[in-house]
C-alpha cells in the first residue's frame, strides 16, 4: 500500500503528460485513421468490383491495354494493405498508458534504491519515464508515411482504371 503511493506522484504525471498528448495530437491521429478506414473501404470495394466485371469490362478493350486493369488492381490492393499498415501502426498510440502501466514493478525498485541512498534522482527515472513515448514515434512516422502511400497507390488505381475506362469506350 505504501509502495503504490509512492507512485502516485508518478502515475500523475503520467496521466497529465498522457492527456496533454491526446489533445495535441488526438485530433490528428483521430482524423489519420478515419482516412485510413475510408482508404480501405474505397480500394477493397473498387477491387472487388473491377475483378468480377473485369470479364465484360475488358471484352472489347486490345491485349495490351489489360496490362492497365492489372496493374490497377495492384495498385488497389498495395492501397488496401497501406491503409492496414496505417490503422495497425495506429494502435500503438492507444498503448502509451499500458506501456506505463507495466512499468509499475521497476518504478517500485527504484523507489527503493533511492530510499536505501536517502535522495532522489532524476536519472532512475528519466529513462524508464521517456521509454514509452521514443516507441511512439516510429510508429507514427510508419503511420503517416503508410496512410501516403496508400493514398498515392489509391490515385495511381484510379489513373489506371480511367486509362483501361477510356480505352474500352473509344474501341
């Protein structure tokens, strides 16, 4: 009992830290996966349906022309794993608290140490207090650079799909 409240100054600060990110960064990383879950709903519908009409789409379109709709189906499935890597990486946001939470076993240890030397020290605890949140940041890049990606890929279908669209309706 004494132990955790001795961690409550920590579990505080935590928690302000934790809130203060979710307001700054909240919004962003909010509207990042709605994106990403449209990215997806979007490719995975027009791949599905490009695959099953693909025979009376390409019936009057030349050889070298299907080559479009192929890689157009590429595309729209390198768009729909992109957008899953983007909501995948996501999630690790969300596990900042738990993160904290399991250092609960060494934060009481270096209470501890601290109490046998009689004097606190920032050192034992700067490293195990910024852990959590140097995991945040590549997952975040991994996130934006995945949701881009996905959003470029997503273009570049469209682009193949008009080309492949264009080349039916003049022949």
């Amino acid at each position: 009992m004494a132990e955790e409240k001795s961690l409550e100054p920590y579990h505080q600060s935590v928690n302000e830290i934790l809130e203060e990110l979710n307001k700054v960064h909240g919004p962003y990383w909010r509207s990042r996966n709605e994106l990403a879950k449209l990215l997806v709903s979007l490719s995975s519908a027009a791949l599905v349906l490009t695959v099953t009409f693909s025979k009376d789409l390409a019936a009057n379109v030349p050889q070298g022309w299907k080559a479009s709709l192929f890689l157009c189906w590429i595309s729209f499935a390198m768009s729909t794993i992109a957008g899953v890597i983007s909501l995948w990486a996501s999630t690790k946001f969300y596990t900042l608290q738990i993160m904290f939470f399991n250092q609960r076993e060494e934060m009481k240890k270096r209470i501890d140490e601290m109490k046998k030397q009689g004097k606190f020290q920032v050192e034992l605890f700067q490293d195990l207090f910024l852990w959590p949140f140097s995991k945040l940041s590549p997952y975040d890049k991994a996130a934006g650079l995945a949701i881009n990606a996905g959003l470029g890929l997503f273009v570049l279908a469209l682009i193949f799909l008009s080309l492949f669209g264009w080349k039916a309706f003049t022949t």
